[in-house]
C-alpha cells in the first residue's frame, strides 16, 4: 500500500499516528524501503502522560511530534482546578474521563498549578510551554482545541516564553517530575491508553 499511495505524489509528507514506537518504526523503515520517509509521529502525550512523549524523544526517530491530548481533555486548565468548567466538559460529564484521573495527578496538578501561579501564567500555559520547550531536538507542535479566545491566549503565551524564564520554569518542573517519576511510568491516565 505504501508504494500505490507514494506513486501519485499527493502528500508533502507522512507520518504515524497512535502508534507504538515498535510500530511507528515498522512504518518508518516501510516507507524508506520505497524512498520516502516518516517525518513526524502523532501521539496522546500531555504534561501528567509523558511516558509516551518520553519514548519517542529517546529515539529521536521523527523530526517531529505532534501530541493531541495536550490539556489532557481539559484536567490541564485553569477552569478544571478552579472547579469553573464549561458545561460541555468532559470533566464533568463523561465517567471514563473523570475517573482517569487519579490520586497522585490530582496531586502533581495541584503542584503544577502552584508553579504557573508563580510564574504569573495559566496552568493551560505552563502546560503547552512544556511541550514547546525549544531545548528538545525533536520538535513538538501540541494540537490545540481553544473553546473560547482566552484559551487561544493561553497557547500564544506559552509560544512567547522566553528561553530563559522557561530554562526557570524546566528546573522547577525536573523538581516536581523527579518526585512524580514512580507513579506516573506506573499509573497511566487511562483514557491515554484506550
């Protein structure tokens, strides 16, 4: 099939999606065996499900990553810790999504807001920041879904963080993960593995 789809020259270029990295190399090394490369990976990655994010930047196999499932289907906002969420989130109204999200999240989110208080920008902010951090080689574009302009104004916050007040904001994360390390490679948010 990758020879048919790379004979009409449509795409400018492909990638994998929800793929494990066993998989997406499978992919990688089908499509180079036709000439063609894999230039980017699509994966549920987030701040609190960095398990997967973390195996694919090891291998730096893909120039890119693309994480959906940036705010955590809305666990990573300003609305969701201050208990104001929309009426339409699945925060409050889809039981999969709501048990997801356990003990020791629910703490390191607690932590994670605190820090994005501290540094005067959204919980939303902080998050997207993590993935945009310019230190890592593989290049990460999170999939936003804003539902109104302040969250837009979130995501362009997070894109105007200068490199040193986040290199401030990556030692004070590496704090809170080292404490998070154990539980979060041995709780999975749920809904990210489905």
């Amino acid at each position: 099939w990758v020879k048919e789809i790379l004979q009409y020259n449509l795409f400018a270029s492909y990638g994998v999606s929800n793929m494990s990295i066993k998989e997406s190399f499978h992919v990688r090394d089908l499509f180079a065996s036709h000439g063609a490369s894999c230039d980017f990976a699509q994966v549920h990655a987030n701040i609190l499900e960095q398990r997967i994010l973390r195996k694919y930047l090891e291998v730096n196999t893909f120039p890119l990553l693309i994480t959906n499932r940036s705010l955590a289907r809305g666990f990573l906002s300003d609305r969701y810790v201050s208990s104001n969420q929309l009426p339409s989130s699945r925060t409050l109204y889809s039981e999969r999504v709501k048990k997801s999200l356990q003990k020791g999240h629910k703490s390191m989110l607690h932590e994670l807001y605190q820090l994005s208080q501290r540094y005067s920008i959204s919980l939303s902010s902080l998050s997207y920041s993590f993935l945009l951090n310019k230190s890592y080689i593989t290049r990460i574009l999170p999939i936003i879904s804003p539902r109104n302009p302040g969250d837009l104004d979130d995501y362009f916050t997070a894109l105007d963080i200068e490199q040193d007040t986040y290199s401030s904001i990556n030692e004070a994360l590496s704090s809170i993960f080292s404490r998070y390390h154990e539980y979060i490679e041995n709780h999975p948010v749920v809904y990210l593995e489905l």
